[in-house]
C-alpha cells in the first residue's frame, strides 16, 4: 500500500499519495496555484514547467513551479496572489 503524506495548502490541510506532485494538491484542494494580474485562477498546464502557470509559494520560497516538486510530509504550500 502507498504511503501518503500531508502538505499545508492555503492552511487546509490535504493527504496525498506518496510521489504526488504538489499542483495535483492544488486541484485535490480546489484552489488555483496563482491568480493572474487581471484576476483569473492559474494552475498547471504544461505540467513540465516551461509555462510558470502553477508557481506558488512553497514553505515560504515565492515562485516555485508546483509541476516539478514531490510532495513532502509538512510541506506548506500557498497561493500566490
């Protein structure tokens, strides 16, 4: 059986699988990654991180592509705004 892990997203707490991606926490939570200059959610599209769509703030580091990073037992992720 595959262990799962917790991560903070926006303060709520969300289990995932072990191995997980950290935007897929995002859509599990249903909030978006980041929030466009103009207003509109953003989250992962290319899921390679050549769009910058799914930046976030991980434990406390702005901007960080959120389709490359595992996620990790404690990890605190934010929107950015």
């Amino acid at each position: 059986m595959p262990k799962s892990v917790t991560i903070r997203v926006n303060g709520q707490p969300v289990q995932m699988e072990a191995g997980s991606i950290v935007s897929a926490a995002f859509l599990k939570a249903g909030v978006p990654c980041r929030t466009s200059v103009t207003g509109e959610p953003r989250t992962a599209l290319c899921g390679m991180g050549i769009c910058f769509e799914c930046r976030a703030t991980v434990d406390g580091t702005p901007h960080c592509r959120t389709c490359q990073l595992l996620c990790r037992d404690g990890m605190v992720v934010e929107s950015e705004r």
